[in-house]
C-alpha cells in the first residue's frame, strides 16, 4: 500500500473568504500576529502499489481538485503492511 | 513574518462519512486500487516574527481545530520579506 498525501489550495489570486473570517475570530481573540490566514483541504488516500503518480494526477483532475480555483500537489509515502 | 502550515484531521477513530463519498465517487471513475479516503484541512497562516509555537498551539486550540474529533500538527517556515 501506498499513502498519498494530496494538499489542495486555492490559487493566490483567488479571494478566500473563509481565510478573511478566521482571520478575523483569531484578531478577537487576541492574535493580532496574524497576516493572512488561507483554508485549504488535506486528502489522504490509502492506494494499491500498482498506482501510478499519473493515476493520482488523473484522480486529482477528475474528482478532488477544482483546477478552476485550485492548485494542488502530492507526496507518496510507502506504508509498510506488516 | 513566518508561515505555519497546520495540517487537521478527523481521528482516526472517527468515521469520515465525506471521505467515504469521495472512494465511492473514485470508485465510480474507474480508480478501484482506492482502499480508503480521509478528507483533512489544511490552514496557511502568516504570522509575524513575535509569534510563538505556544501561541499558535493556543490558536489550534481556542479556534481552529475542533480538538475533541480532530488531531492537529503543523510546521513552521521562515519566510523572507525581501
């Protein structure tokens, strides 16, 4: 087995509301350190040996990822099967 | 200013009842060596230099991550402002 680590975010250029709120609660609480904040999803797949890094692009581009808005990028980890 | 990146996760324990729809949706395209899904956030925040790890652990805490069905880590890069 193989653990993909796929870090999906919204594109720079793209305005994330729910960045601005959190930003905002933290600024109420008293962490004023804070510059931006920008919320982005952390999919964790658990895949067979035989998936290819193409098979996990094409995953990305047809499911997970909104290419529109979105950037993303992936890291494979071996999982041992012990 | 530094950058922590806060990687968040439901625990293990917990059921992922997206990150299910998500191996079915998968399934339904043809990727079948999928074996599980689990669908985590992943929070970018951009802080200033006086910001402590204590202080960010209390940000996860007070605000940011729901602690009693999630797990969190996260990772700190410096970052030049040049």
């Amino acid at each position: 087995m193989k653990k993909v680590i796929v870090s999906i975010a919204l594109r720079e250029s793209i305005l994330d509301p729910q960045g601005v709120a959190v930003k905002g609660g933290l600024a109420q609480l008293g962490f004023t350190g804070v510059e931006e904040v920008r919320i982005g999803k952390r999919i964790e797949l658990l895949v067979s040996d035989e998936t290819t890094d193409t098979m996990i692009h094409d995953m990305c581009q047809k499911l997970l990822v909104n290419t529109v808005m979105e950037d993303y990028r992936f890291e494979v980890e071996e999982v041992t099967t012990a």
